[in-house]
C-alpha cells in the first residue's frame, strides 16, 4: 500500500478508536497491526538504522523484568548504542492527574513499572542475559553500548491546562518519554517492520503490514522469523492480490536469506 494512503487510512482509524473509549486490549492489539505508530523504532534521537530483526517485540517474555513485562519492545541502534526501548501503554481514559491536581495513583503505578524495568536492565551485568534471551547476534551488538530507554503511552491531551501541562512536563525522568496517545502518528522508518513474538522456539510473526516491501534488505532478518504466511493471510489491510503475490514470494527470498553470500550492492532487486 502507497505510505501516503496507508498513512491516512491507519491515523482515521486510529482517531476513531481514541474517541470509542477503548479497552487497553483493543489499543495493544490495534498497535501490534501497525508497528509504524509505536514510537521508538529508531530511538531518541532517531537515528538511521532499523531496528533488530525489522520488528517490532509485542509483550517481550523477560520475566526477570517482573510480574508485569512492557506491552512492546524495540531493540533500535546506530553506530555506536543498542536501545532497548520499552514501550508501555495503559488505558486512554486513565488520568494523569486527581481534580485536586494531584498525581494520580494509575499513572503512579505506571511509572514505577518504568522505574523496576530500568533498574533491571540498567545492570550492566543483566545485559548478557538481556542479548543472550533475546538473541541478539554478536554482529548487531560488537563494540556498542547498551542504553536503554522508556516509553510511557498514558491518557489524552484533552485532560491538560496549562498548569497541569507544566507539571507532566516534569514526570519524566532519565531516558524515559512520557507521552498522551494523542502525540501518536505514523513513522515512515517502520513502514517496513512487522510485529512479532518471542518464545522458546524463536521468533514468530503476529501482523504483516500492506506496506511491507520485501526483499534483500529485509531478508535475512524476516528469515528468522516464523508464521510470515499465517500473519498474512490473517491481514485485513491488504488486497488478495497483494496477499497472494506476498504468498508466493516469502518462500523465495527465505531460501535467498539462507544461501546467499552476496552483499546488498550485488544482491537481487526488491520484490
């Protein structure tokens, strides 16, 4: 699907859904369809590299994160860092402050699940346990940093004044971004990325988005990656015609992925 339409189509949507006072659940399942409106698929600031495996990680099984792991996770990079981004949402309609303006004690809740998974994984010696779990090849992570970072997606902008704007304001700590669901829009750096999860067995797909293009760039990443066929027959965002030609070409560059030697300058056209 052309960015500009789906970029349209997916924001009317979404609006729709805010102003339907959705469950958490039917926001977390609307977002795993559409990896491009969660913010952190690049980190802060974004930088130009995709992020690990073109994915986007949906409930990360981390359980020494605790009871409560992070609805979603990118694991971003540049030159130097690798981001583990986490990435929680709660309901809509949550408020950020009392009517005597005093912080609520939902978004209280919230931000100490932050503050317990940054304690976790800012321990330089969770930080193997961190790669190794979620196998993260050496190739990815040799030589660079690991800088964590934490995203709260918490009530609307409608609740704000300016007093109790300049108090929000304030919330955020170290290497966390606090933001109203109102703030989310697309991101044409994840038009590419699917949404997946993580188990003993690897990695499996759970959404395909139409504006998915497929070829050597993606390949070796989407080679890993399980039930590609499955997420897309299930997807609704797309025509047949799409869903078949896709069908029948995820075969050809999953067996690419695996036999070629080639670099991307010398390696077959997209598609």
């Amino acid at each position: 699907m052309d960015w500009k339409k789906y970029e349209r189509v997916v924001l009317r949507t979404w609006k729709k859904i805010l102003e339907s006072d959705p469950s958490e659940e039917t926001v977390h399942e609307f977002l795993e369809q559409h990896p491009a409106l969660v913010p952190g698929v690049c980190s802060f600031p974004a930088s130009g590299h995709p992020p690990f495996l073109y994915s986007l990680i949906s409930k990360p099984p981390l359980q020494a994160l605790g009871v409560y792991v992070p609805d979603f996770m990118w694991i971003a990079t540049d030159s130097f860092t690798v981001y583990p981004i986490f990435i929680e949402i709660e309901r809509p309609t949550k408020r950020w402050f009392t009517r005597k303006g005093i912080q609520h004690s939902d978004l209280s809740q919230a931000l100490t699940q932050l503050a317990s998974w940054k304690a976790w994984i800012s321990n330089p010696q969770n930080h193997r346990v961190f790669l190794d779990f979620f196998e993260v090849p050496a190739e990815f992570y040799k030589g660079k940093k690991i800088h964590p970072q934490f995203v709260l997606i918490y009530g609307r902008r409608s609740e704000f004044n300016d007093r109790s704007r300049t108090m929000a304001a304030e919330l955020a700590r170290k290497d966390e971004f606090l933001m109203t669901f109102d703030r989310i829009s697309t991101e044409w750096k994840a038009h590419d990325c699917l949404c997946v999860k993580h188990s003993k067995d690897g990695y499996y797909a759970i959404s395909f988005p139409p504006t998915v293009e497929l070829g050597p760039y993606v390949a070796g990443d989407f080679a890993k990656i399980t039930g590609k066929e499955q997420a897309i027959r299930k997807s609704a965002w797309m025509s047949e015609e799409r869903r078949q030609f896709l069908l029948s070409r995820i075969p050809y560059w999953d067996d690419w992925a695996k036999t070629s030697t080639c670099d991307s300058i010398s390696s077959p056209s997209s598609e």
